[in-house]
C-alpha cells in the first residue's frame, strides 16, 4: 500500500509508518471478511463490510480516480457474493450496493475536497517561502577573510516562515551583519523583521557608530510596531583590516567564539533590552570588542537551537557540544550542529524556529 504523487500543485503524500500500519490491519480486516461471508454459507452476508474498500483506497491518495475504481470493484465484489448468498432476500444485498456506492462517491468527493485544500496550502507556502527568501538574501561564502555560512530551519511544515531575521551587509566600515529573532510568528513577525531590515540595509552604510546604529534600529521599530512587537538582535562589525570585532548585543543569546578547541560567549559589558524596547530602561547598547585570530569561528544563534529539548526536557548543551563538531567549512559545521540538534530532540522535533550563522577567519 504506496501513496501516489497526487495532482499538479499537491506535494506527494507521505503516510506516517503509523498510520500505514493500521491501514494494513483495516485491509487485512477486510479481507478476514470477505473470507469469512465464503464460508459461513448461503444464508449469511458481511458484503456490507466492502464500503470500507473505497474509504481505505482515498486514505492513500489524492487522486479521486482511486476510490472510485476501489468502489467500482467493491461492488462487482458484492454481486459476486449475491450468487453465494442464494437464501438472502434481494432487499439486503441491495442494501449492500447502495451501501458501497455512497461510501465510493463520498470518498471520492473528500479526496477532491482535501486535495483542493492542500493545494491552496501549498501555494501560500511556496509564496510565503518565496518573498522570505528574498527577504533574507543569502550572504557570500567568502568576504575578504571571512568564510560565512548561513542556515534557517522552521520548527514544522507549517511554520515556514518566522521572526528570525539575518543580513550581511559590505560597507566602506567593513562587514556589517545583523542576526536577531522578532517575537512571535508569521505574517505579523515577518513584516515586523522586514522592517528592521530594511532600516538596517540603509542605516548600515551610513551609520559610523554600530552602537548608534542599534539606536536607530530600536527607534525604528518602536515607531512602526503598533502592537509591541521587539527583536533580539546581534550587530556586529567586521573591519576590512585586522582589527577588532565591534559587538552589540541587544537583548540576544550569546554569540560563541570557537578557538584552539575551545568554546567561549562574548557577553556584552552590560546587559541590554532587545530592540523596540530600549525606551523602557532609558539607557544605550553597549559595544563589545574581541581581536580574532586566524581559524577562529564565530557562531550566532537564535533560542531554537540552544533551547531546544531533549525527551527528559533538557536544554540543548550548545558550548559543550560545539567543540566536538568538524570546524573546517562553516557550512559543514552548520550541517553536523543541525544534525545533532534533531538527535537530540529526538521524534519530537523542535519546537521553535533555528537560525544560525557562522564567521570564521581565514589566514
């Protein structure tokens, strides 16, 4: 029992192991059945039991062809058990047609309905992918002596768009990048994180100060967010020599800076509120700093991967883990946490939304 590729627009159907499990127990019922109306003799009938055919065909299908050729079978089924069942009045095994052929038509009818509405579904999805794709530009490989890599992983099939947000910008002050997670999901988050970008792809090749920068950013969002919404947020600026990495946190976990085999968090000099909040505490963004090395790599995340848990509800061990991935292409690095981060939730899958960028220096 195989699931078909459906009609154009429709992705493919995937039946759980579970559920075709029991399909296979309906079937072999059902099969029991008609076995069981062949021996019992002429003056008993479970041809009835044949309108389940058509439903168990449209429950592996989004094709209405299927059920219905299921219930057109069913039905020279149950005439083929009217000439064994010779004691039976013809008001019962006409029952049993009318029976079959309301369940072939209903089934039909469901698959059409259910296959209309998956793909309206997909449509919104692949749309919805689509303009976020091109919200989130994908970042070059290689930036001076930068290798970077990017990844974006939604917490189910149908949250594939979010609040986490990701962009990297060349300026004549360097690299500038901004990493964060707007509050919330959806349409509502992903309006929210294209303002933010959009005022950072301006500001950042205008804006000396990065700690001004976050400034403007916060009063961006505070101006165009009518119901509250804030980001946490990363900004960091790379220069184009050999100088120090500038590091403002607002609100956001702490980036990690892998070296020499060791794992360590860059926390700001003070604590700061995600941006759209910064009116409340009255205060500024602080501006960390660190001198990379060649070979160091720089890791921003969002709280979907360090917050991630596992079956006894433990947070994913993100610094314990890190140093014991491969570290030579970012990419690869990304590939292996990610693959890490589902063993460790296991079956249950993650229940937020994961973003993650690397930086690493090259020599």
């Amino acid at each position: 029992m195989t699931a078909d590729d459906g009609p154009a627009g429709v992705p493919p159907l995937h039946l759980p192991r579970r559920a075709r499990r029991l399909l296979y127990v309906a079937f072999v019922l059902l099969v029991g059945a008609i076995v069981a109306d062949l021996v019992t003799g002429p003056g008993t009938t479970l041809s009835p039991v044949l309108a389940v055919a058509p439903v168990l065909a449209g429950a592996t299908t989004r094709t209405a062809r299927v059920p219905l050729i299921a219930g057109a079978i069913a039905a020279i089924a149950v005439g083929l058990l009217e000439s064994t069942n010779t004691d039976l009045p013809a008001e019962v095994h006409v029952t049993a047609l009318i029976t079959v052929v309301a369940a072939t038509f209903a089934s039909a009818a469901n698959v059409v309905l259910v296959a209309a509405r998956e793909r309206e579904l997909f449509q919104v999805r692949t749309v919805a992918e689509a303009a976020q794709r091109a919200l989130l530009r994908p970042p070059p490989e290689r930036i001076g002596r930068l290798r970077v890599a990017v990844r974006y992983v939604a917490a189910a099939a149908e949250a594939r768009i979010g609040g986490d947000l990701y962009a990297v910008v060349e300026t004549r002050f360097g690299v500038r990048i901004l990493f964060g997670d707007v509050q919330g999901h959806g349409l509502p988050a992903v309006e929210t994180a294209a303002d933010v970008l959009g005022v950072f792809r301006e500001a950042a090749r205008t804006e000396p100060d990065l700690t001004r920068l976050a400034e403007r950013l916060d009063a961006a969002l505070t101006a165009r967010s009518e119901d509250g919404r804030f980001a946490t947020a990363l900004l960091l600026d790379v220069p184009p020599d050999q100088g120090a990495v500038t590091i403002v946190n607002c609100g956001h976990p702490h980036p990690l800076l892998r070296r020499a085999g060791g794992v360590s968090d860059l926390a700001p000099p003070f604590p700061a509120p995600p941006l759209g909040l910064l009116g409340l505490t009255g205060g500024g963004y602080p501006a960390g700093r660190f001198e990379p090395r060649p070979g160091d790599l720089l890791l921003l995340h969002t709280d979907g991967v360090s917050e991630a848990r596992d079956a006894g509800g433990r947070f994913y061990p993100l610094p314990e883990r890190l140093p014991r991935l491969p570290a030579g292409n970012p990419a690869d690095l990304l590939d292996a946490l990610l693959a890490d981060v589902d063993r460790w939730v296991g079956s249950a899958g993650p229940a937020d939304d994961a973003a993650l960028l690397v930086l690493r220096w090259e020599h």
